[in-house]
C-alpha cells in the first residue's frame, strides 16, 4: 500500500524539500526508481496578453482537498506507484512564485511520468481551486480560459 499527502497552503508554509523529505521517509522507497516533480510557477506572460503583476489564488479548502485525496489516492491505484504528494498554494502569489508541488515515486520512470502528468492535468480539472491574474492593465478569473 503507498502513501500520498495532499494539502492547501498559504504561502512559505511547506517547501518542495519537505515534501521529498516526507517521501524518501516511505518505507516502500526501496521499491522506487524514480521520483518525479512537477512545480507550477506563476507565469509573468498573462493568458489574455500583457504581464502579469500578481496572481491570487483561492480554494474551497474541503472540497479541493478532498479532491487531491480521491486523485492522490487514484493515482496510487497505477502500476508501480508507490508514493503521492500534492499540495497548493492559495492567497497572493508574485510572478516565478511556486504554486503547486506534485510528486510521484514509482518503480519505472514510463509509470512515474505518466502518474505525474495524470495528477497535474486531474488537479486542474477536479480541484476546487481558482486563479485570477493581476495584471498591468486588469483582473481576471482563469479557469474557463486555460
């Protein structure tokens, strides 16, 4: 059986490290091959054009969590993983900012790749997370945009 966390954050109050410290914990480590991460940044290039100024971002804190748990918990369900981390950032983020960290270990990288970007394109549908761009010349909400 492997592990998984999920989790909503304010900015600063869990880092990547501490994540893949909390992996490599996983007694079922030694099975891995590979640990794969995803970072999502604050892009400066605003969707509509122009440039971003800030992002903000805001969740429905029990339902996004309970989100990431059925997709962590999913995901886990593939071939060969072993461990699932997915966390966010909500409040006020500033351009190359990180926003989300998504890990996945696995016993091959094929599976630990196709694990992780399965994760990444589910959070961004699934999750009860939503992004406004703050940019030079207004404000926007994202998610029907992406």
């Amino acid at each position: 059986m492997g592990h998984y966390s999920v989790g909503i954050h304010g900015k600063g109050e869990i880092t990547l490290v501490d994540l893949l410290k909390k992996v490599r914990e996983n007694p079922e480590l030694k099975k891995a091959g590979a640990i794969s991460c995803f970072i999502g940044i604050v892009r400066g290039d605003a969707i509509k054009g122009g440039e971003v100024k800030r992002l903000h971002i805001e969740a429905y804190e029990e339902e996004a969590v309970k989100s990431l748990r059925k997709i962590a918990e999913e995901i886990l369900q593939q071939p060969g993983i072993i461990d699932v981390r997915i966390h966010h950032a909500v409040g006020e983020l500033e351009v190359g900012e990180d926003i989300v960290y998504i890990i996945v270990a696995g016993d091959r990288r094929d599976h630990v790749f196709k694990a992780l970007r399965d994760a990444v394109e589910r959070m961004k549908k699934e999750a009860a997370i939503w992004k406004k761009e703050i940019t030079t010349s207004e404000e926007y909400w994202v998610s029907e945009l992406e």
